[in-house]
C-alpha cells in the first residue's frame, strides 16, 4: 500500500513539475520593451511646430524609458506622406507619430485616396496639447475689429481675402468656420508655408490671415501686424487685451488645432498604456509647460482613452464645417 502512495506521490509531483514548465517558458519568451531605439516620426518640416513638439517629448520621453527616441521628418502633402508610412509600419511599440488636426481628423475630407484611414489604423496615445489661431490684419489695415470684417463681407461677398497653407490647415479651418457661422464669404489665397502668407500680408497683397500664435508673434511684436482676436474659447495668457472671436460677435467660435502622439493600430495595450502614462507625466513637468506655451502650443496630456473620444468628436465637428462649405475632396 505504501509503495503505490509513494507513487502517486511521485507522479503527482512530475505533473507540477511538467505544468510548470510552459508557464516559465513563457514568462522567458515574454518579450521586454523597450529593448532598441523609438522612431517617432513627424509628417511635416523640421522648425515647425508638431516638430518642436515631437523634439520636447522625444527627449525626456527616451530618458524615462532608456531607449533613445529618433525624430524622423518625413513630410508632404498635408501630412500625408508621413503619417501613410506609420499606419503600414509594425504595431510593436516602436513606431510613434506626431498627429494634427490635419493629419487625424480633416485630411479624409479633401483626399479621397489618402492612403490610411485616421481611425482604424491609428491608436490615440497621448494629446499634448492644443494650438490656438490669432486673427491678424496688416497694421495699416482698414479694419480695427472683426465686426467691420464681417460687416464688409456681408455688403460685399467675395471682396476679401485670406492667407492659407493649404487646405486642411488650421488656417483654412478657421476661415471656413468664420464663413460658417458669419454666413459670409471671402477668397482662400493658398501657400506653399505660413510664412509666406505673413510676408504677404505684411505687404498688404492680402487681407486677413488666421495664424498660429507662435508664428504670428513676431510680427505682432514687431507692431507689424494687428491682433483682432483669438480661436481659442478662453483668451489666451499670452495676448491678454485680445478677446476672442466669440467675445468679438462670432458666436460659438472656436478653434484649436493639436498635436498628439499616435501609434499603429494593433500596438499592445500594455506598451501604449505605459507611453500615454510617461507623456502625461512629461507633460505635466513645469520647463515642459513653458517650453509648450513658448511654441504656441496649451499643455494638455489626455491619456489613450479620452484623446480618441476627442479625436472622433473632432472628425465630426469638422466633417459638418467641410459639408457646409461646399468643400469637395480631390
């Protein structure tokens, strides 16, 4: 009797034994991240804003996890270019992106054959931050308030114009939303760059031009532009006398573009979960917040969660504006 316990014993122990053994294997196989470098690619020049962004965030982001995070400019058409070789990139955690308003939200709108789908191809990581317009006119400008901009486009439509980078910016969304909601119309004058818009309204070749604080502050600095108002809902810290386009009799105005990480669709749950922790955490750092302002750019940091509630409340939002406007993709 004894013997045969002693051999259940034993096999029952053996079985322990072999039922272990998947399970430490596997914890083997289970693979570290990050074990080699980031690319974080930016779909737009080097200088501009999403990438002053992606540079900020890349540097404390590769110092919290060990990994060196690679910035990779790779931009055209809109954004475009850059953001279709994300989306077919590997899903494993090493591959990021720099997404805007143009690139996740309205590009669908004027492309028909994009290349990726801003949604299902796509995982919200992080949103980092918010990118508010000014509405600006030459010094020497006619106008001192946008009731006599709107004023002038009722009496006569048509008879103004505004600067744009192209379609998809948030220079043009902020003038079809202008158009939208004033029930008025004005000319899109299109730009290779934003500079070259400001360049000509200093010269006065157009009238009015929506754009980024960061890029509008030297001029306005150097009283060579007048500030009529802000897109944001709130007036900003940084033009405090400025009122916004909704406190200046554009009701319900508002405009911000933003900049975001994203990552290819099918990225583990884990690996993004972790990153959108790090950049709130970045995010939330004082020298971060200051450099942020310093771009133009509200700190933010909404995690993976709600920054794809905003993101598709945002593709709605814009759709309607698009529609309305007539707008037709290409």
């Amino acid at each position: 009797m004894i013997p045969r316990i002693r051999a259940f014993a034993v096999a029952g122990l053996a079985l322990l034994a072999l039922a272990a053994v998947p399970a430490s294997a596997h914890a083997q196989q289970a693979p570290a991240w990050p074990t080699k470098p980031i690319k974080y690619v930016v779909p737009f020049s080097a200088g501009g804003v999403s990438d002053g962004v992606a540079r900020l965030v890349a540097q404390h982001l590769g110092e919290r996890i060990g990994q060196p995070v690679v910035i990779e400019n790779k931009p055209g058409v809109s954004g475009i270019v850059g953001t279709q070789s994300v989306a077919r990139s590997a899903p494993d955690g090493y591959t990021l992106m720099g997404g805007t308003i143009t690139t996740h939200a309205v590009n669908p709108f004027f492309n028909k054959n994009l290349g990726y789908e801003p949604v299902s191809d796509f995982v919200p990581v992080n949103l980092v931050g918010m990118v508010s317009n000014v509405l600006v006119v030459p010094a020497g400008s006619r106008f001192s308030s946008v009731a006599q901009i709107v004023a002038e486009l009722k009496a006569t439509p048509d008879s103004l114009t505004y600067g744009t980078a192209g379609a998809g910016t948030s220079q043009h969304l902020s003038g079809q939303l202008f158009q939208s909601i004033t029930h008025t119309r004005m000319r899109q004058i299109i730009y290779k760059g934003g500079s070259q818009a400001m360049v000509d309204l200093v010269g006065g070749q157009i009238d009015m031009v929506f754009e980024t604080v960061a890029a509008a502050r030297p001029m306005i600095d150097g009283q060579r532009v007048k500030v009529l108002g802000v897109t944001s809902s709130r007036r900003l810290a940084s033009l405090p006398g400025v009122p916004t386009l909704a406190e200046a009799g554009v009701s319900d105005f508002e405009m911000q573009s933003w900049q975001g990480v994203f990552a290819p669709a099918g990225t583990p749950k884990p690996i993004v979960d972790r990153l959108s922790r790090e950049i709130a955490a970045i995010v939330a750092l004082p020298d971060v917040q200051e450099k942020l302002r310093k771009l133009g750019v509200e700190p933010d940091g909404r995690a993976s969660e709600a920054f794809t509630a905003f993101q598709r409340a945002e593709i709605a939002k814009w759709g309607k504006v698009i529609q309305e406007a007539g707008i037709q993709a290409e």
